[in-house]
C-alpha cells in the first residue's frame, strides 16, 4: 500500500514539477521513479545533469522509508556507489582523521535526456541488474557551505526541522515529503463529549500518534489547522525514527560502538503518546519514552504539548495564566518583558516561564519529597526553571478540566527528577487565570 501511494503521487507530481528544471545548481534535486519494478525516491547533492563536482545522495524505498547512502562513484555519465549496511565483520571505523570506505553494495549508471529524466543500471555487487527510471521531482537550496555528501542531506532536513518554520512540503522538502506519504493505521476513535481524537500509526515506526476526528460545527476536520499541525509533529518524529535506522550505512554515522543500535528505530517505535484533553479550544497530550542513535547517553524525557486548537498553533501559556511571563534569551531571569513585544518577537528570542507567584503557587502545593530527594534534586529551583502546564480531562467529563503542574526538560544527570508535581482542578485557581482564560474554558464564566 505504501509504496503504490507513492507511485501514484510520483506519476502526478513529476510533470508539472518539470518547471524546476532552471533552478540553481546549487540545489538539491529529488527525483522519483522506479529501480526495476519498485518505486524509489532519489535526492542528490546536486543537479545531476549539470557537470561540476562529484555526485553523492540517498534514495529509499517507499514501503521502508529507510535511506540508504549513494556515494560519489566513477565511469558512466553519472556513477554513484550504493553502501551496503554494515556489520562488524565488513566494517571498521576509520583512523582519526581519515575518512571511512564503506562496503559497497550496487552500482549505479545513469544517463540524462534534454528533459532532465535519468535512465540507466543499477547493478548489485557480483550479482543481477535492473533497470533505473527516474523523473524530476523538485528541488530545495543547499547553501554555500554545503558538503556534497550523503550526510549532508540528511542535516539539511535536520536544520529545517530546527528552524522557525519546521514543516515539510512538497515545495521546500520533496524527498521528506515524499517520504512521509505512508498509509497510516487508524485506531478506534475516542469521544469525549462532542469531541473526538483516535490514533494512527506508520507501519514503518510503529509508534501512534493522535489526530482529532471530531469537532462541533466542523463537517471536515481532515484538513483543520490543528490536525495540520499534528501531521507535522508526527511527520518529525518519523523522520527521526527513519533517520535513525538509518544509521546501519557508515555514510549515515555507523560506529563500532553502536553496532548493537545500527539499523533500530532507536526507542522511537516504544515512545508513550497520549492525549489528556481535548475540547473544542484546546488539546493536550505527552510524549515520553527513551531514544538512542548514539551518543553518550540515552535521551530519557517527559514532554508536555498543548495547542490551541482554532490556530493550530502551541498554545501561549500567557493567555490563561496571568505568571506565565517572557525574559529575553540568555539573560538571568529579572524584570518580564512587556507582553506585547514578546508575542510580537522571534520565537527564540525570549525565554518563557512563570513568575515569582506562579512558583510561590506551585511551591506551597506541589507535594514535598524526602530531604535527600528535595536536596539532590533541587526542587524549589527547578519549578522557576522547568515548570510544564498541561490540561487533563477529570472526573465529570470534558467539563471537568484540571491543571497538570510538572518537571520537564531536566538534563540527562538529573532526569530522574522530571514528573508531575500535582494537579487542580482550573475552577480552583482563578486567583491565578487571566480574563481571556473563560474563553478557552467556558465554564469559568
């Protein structure tokens, strides 16, 4: 299933797409098609029909979504080298300062027409051909300093999913766009009064995530902002996962060290996902679990989301507690920025947490630890520093919201310490609540 959807948005994309055949070298390009009769999608470092440098990029499978390394090769008009996926008996790490010589796994030589399209051989290492058809696609900048490797690629759509504006499109990112056309499982829908949300999965990752299903006044909700928004965390969190098993290639970061590790989903595919509130306004969720694609130490966390439904954006804490307050980046927490520059700034401008009174509230409820806990944990300090909000469905049903205070986003030494502080239900805490909050939660009216 996943690879015919593919096929089929390939064949009505690559036509009109061919307008991008003028864009700048500079560019990488993606191409789809097929390698004897099974789609692929091809993203390489450059134009391929333009001469110049050597030619890297990375290609996958629709049903997999795994890349796999396409390294600069040499005879035929475009020769590229296809890695084969390591083991620790046909893979070293290189000498420091030297470059790894991955295991080869296929051969690739292609050819171009004056339209662009590319045909040629793929032809495994001391074994069979097939045929390689492949069409442009479409194209996203690489920039000045960009290495023309395979890596490269892979920390283009990283940056991106860094940056102020995160999405994937068919427009700025057509591989990863690509990529995420999977058909997703559908799980049972779950009604909460007049709302609804049901999980779905990519069979290729395993892990759900929610969509919202139902919505009062809304014949449609496929294409509402919020599930947009919900599309593109899920479509992030693939791209890791993908990402990570990839890292079976040594142009993809394979290490002796984590040889065990190479080729898994990397803790994303047992991830805990789930959603605590859901009203017309407002939907609340966590994630939580343990990953690991290398590095020193797994990444252990608890995080909290709540978006504002209507805008399809997370939601500004500000406008429901009046000691949710912005500081500017990187300056020790003082005087609170003026409400109106902060929301009107860069995203990353400004630091947001509560104030004094908000941690005085939280500090005066939250239940105490034992000394040796409160003491190694530094716990008064860290709810001025980490404090999370998130909303709960209670006990009467979705009129019966409550307030999560937690710990979040504590470093790897001290992650322990991470959890829900304690919760309220919201009618208790409007001492604490803005005007604007009784329009998120009627019932505060």
């Amino acid at each position: 299933m996943i690879a015919r959807a593919v096929a089929a948005r390939l064949a009505a994309l690559s036509l009109p797409l061919l307008a991008f055949a003028g864009a700048a070298q500079a560019d990488a390009w993606t191409y789809g098609g097929t390698l004897g009769k099974t789609p692929i999608v091809v993203e390489f470092t450059r134009d391929p029909t333009a001469a110049g440098k050597p030619l890297a990029g990375r290609y996958f499978y629709p049903a997999q979504g795994i890349d796999i390394p396409l390294q600069p090769g040499s005879g035929g008009v475009i020769a590229l080298n296809e890695e084969k996926p390591c083991t620790v008996k046909i893979c070293k790490d290189p000498p420091d300062g030297q470059t790894a010589k991955p295991p080869i796994g296929a051969t690739w030589s292609l050819k171009a027409d004056a339209a662009g399209a590319l045909t040629g051989i793929w032809k495994a290492t001391g074994g069979a051909s097939q045929p390689v058809t492949l069409k442009r696609v479409g194209s996203r900048p690489t920039g000045k300093d960009f290495e023309d490797t395979p890596q490269a690629l892979v920390e283009l759509t990283d940056q991106r999913l860094w940056s102020d504006d995160p999405s994937i499109s068919r427009q700025a990112t057509p591989y990863d766009f690509l990529k995420m056309q999977a058909t997703l499982t559908l799980g049972p829908e779950t009604a909460w009064g007049d709302v609804a949300f049901r999980y779905v999965v990519d069979p290729r990752t395993k892990f759900h995530y929610p969509r919202i299903s139902r919505l009062p006044g809304v014949a449609d909700v496929a294409g509402i902002p919020a599930n947009r928004y919900l599309q593109g965390r899920h479509w992030a969190l693939n791209i890791g996962a993908l990402d990570c098993k990839a890292q079976q290639y040594q142009g993809f970061g394979w290490r002796e060290v984590y040889a065990d590790s190479a080729g898994t989903l990397g803790g994303f595919d047992e991830q805990t996902i789930e959603v605590s509130y859901l009203s017309p306004r407002l939907m609340s969720w966590t994630e939580s679990g343990s990953l690991f694609c290398g590095g020193a130490h797994p990444e252990n966390f608890t995080r909290s989301y709540t978006l504002d439904v209507a805008k399809g954006a997370p939601l500004d804490l500000s406008r429901i507690f009046k000691g949710w307050v912005a500081h500017k980046s990187g300056e020790a927490a003082g005087q609170a920025v003026v409400l109106a520059t902060a929301r009107a700034g860069a995203p990353d401008a400004y630091v947001w947490g509560p104030d004094k009174a908000l941690v005085a509230f939280v500090e005066t409820h939250r239940e105490k630890q034992d000394a040796e806990t409160e003491k190694d944990c530094g716990l008064e300090d860290l709810v001025a520093t980490n404090l999370a909000i998130r909303f709960a469905r209670g006990e009467r049903g979705v009129l019966g919201e409550r307030v999560v205070f937690a710990l979040e986003g504590l470093p790897h030494v001290i992650a322990a310490c991470e959890g829900d502080l304690f919760d309220m239900p919201i009618n208790e805490l409007k001492a604490l609540l803005t005007p604007e909050a009784a329009e998120y939660f009627p019932e505060l009216r």
